[in-house]
C-alpha cells in the first residue's frame, strides 16, 4: 500500500503531490531489508522529495543490546500480532531484522540520498507530523505542509542497492 501526500506552500503556489511506500534495500546475501524513508526538500531537484534515513550504528547498537536483554517491547498492535502471535517469537524476529540492519549500516560508506536525483542536498520534514508547517520554504518563505490523501495500491516498490542506487522493485512488476 501507498499513501498519496499533497505538499502546498501557505505563501505561494507550490503544490506537489507525492506517493510514498515502503522501500526496499537489496542485499548481497539476497535478502531485502526495509529501508527508512523520509519527506525532505532537495536543493537539486527544488522540491519535495522522498529521501533515505540511515539510522546511526550507535542507535542500531543501543536497540539491539536492549533487545537482547529482555526489556519489555511495546505492545504488538493487531496487524503484527497476526504475523507474529507471541511475544518471544516477535523479540526473536526483531532481533533478526536489527542484526540484518546493523550489519548492513556497517557496510555502508555513502550517505543518505534524495531518492529522485540521487543528490545529499536536502532538508528533512524531521519527524513533523501531517497537517503541520513543517518546514519554511525555501523559495518564498512561506511554510510547506503536507497533508495526506487517498490509499494507493501500488504494483511494486522501488528497491535499492545496499548503498541506496535504484536496482528495480521489489516484488518484480508485473
């Protein structure tokens, strides 16, 4: 599933209408780990964009030693519940995906990129919520909001190479 978002500038006539999904890393032993996408404004492409978030290997450390340690997870809402009914195999599959995610931090030498040029250039929409100025803009002063739209079936998602270069989707397009 997809979730189209309207971007509009409260002082000028930008609009942009941008789909976001899950995105996908391609790894080398030929698993794909879900990669973290964020709502940016890119210099190059000068306009809202999606962008990679690389978590920190400090971060990925921290939550994997917590894991580990058997400190209370929040609780499972009912989607992840049917996935994964109990606790001990939902921590399990946790710790899992956040070894496969920190091995794959380490291997990373580039940093984040604008997922339509490629470039470093942008401004993170850093964790604002929907419907709130989340961001001046930058070619008017204005203040950019994001609001969200329909549901989107989308037929595959863009998957990445481990250092974030677009490789195809994920499932292959039909």
């Amino acid at each position: 599933m997809g979730l189209l978002l309207k971007i509009t500038c409260s002082d000028c006539s930008y609009e942009k209408r941008l789909t976001i999904g899950p995105v996908f890393y391609q790894l080398p032993d030929g698993n794909q780990l879900s990669a973290s996408v964020i709502r940016a404004w890119c210099r190059t492409c000068d306009g809202v964009v999606l962008a990679e978030e690389i978590p920190s290997e400090e971060g990925l450390s921290r939550m994997l030693q917590r894991l580990e340690s058997g400190e209370p997870l929040p609780p499972l809402d009912e989607r992840l519940r049917k996935v994964w009914p109990d606790e001990p195999t939902f921590r399990a599959e946790f710790i899992r995906r956040t070894e496969q995610q920190l091995r794959w931090r380490r291997s990373r030498s580039s940093p984040a990129h604008c997922l339509t040029c490629r470039g470093n250039e942008f401004e993170p929409f850093a964790g604002v919520p929907f419907g709130d100025r989340a961001l001046q803009h930058p070619s008017c002063s204005g203040w950019l909001t994001c609001s969200p739209g329909a549901r989107l079936s989308l037929a595959g998602f863009p998957l990445l190479s481990p250092e974030g270069a677009p490789i195809g989707t994920f499932p292959e397009a039909r």
